[in-house]
C-alpha cells in the first residue's frame, strides 16, 4: 500500500477523512471493474449498473483528491 505520511498518521482530521474516500472508492472502482470481466459468459451483469457504478467510483476518487491537494496547500502555506 502506498503510504503519503510515513512517518505519523496524518493529524488533520479532513485528511483521514478524504484518505479513507480515496481508499474505499478506489476498492469499490477495483470491485467494479471486477463485475464488467465475468468469469463465467451466463453471469454477465447488467453493464448500465456497472457503468454507474465505475462513473460514481471514479467521481469520488477524483472529489477525494481534490480535497487532500486543497488541504496539504492550505496547511503547506501557513
């Protein structure tokens, strides 16, 4: 796993928050995908659904990102 504080858990707390946003969607995007390739030809999903759900995922990645570059700038410059 890739660790962006190595030394000490991050103290903000809207740090942690986007940190477990970003883990969690990313988790959901692998699982997702997942979905879209089944094993079996007879359980193909209900790619809409699937394709919902990878946009949703790759929206709070993303919205996740966001907040960690805004938050580390703002603590970067005080």
């Amino acid at each position: 796993s890739v660790c962006f504080f190595p030394s000490q858990k991050p103290k903000s707390e809207l740090v942690r928050t986007s940190l477990r946003l970003l883990t969690s969607s990313a988790y959901r995007l692998q699982s997702e995908c997942r979905k879209a390739l089944p094993a079996e030809p007879s359980a193909a999903p209900d790619m809409q659904l699937v394709t919902q759900q990878v946009i949703q995922c790759a929206y709070d990645i993303a919205k996740a990102a966001k907040q960690l570059v805004t938050i580390t700038t703002k603590e970067n410059n005080n």
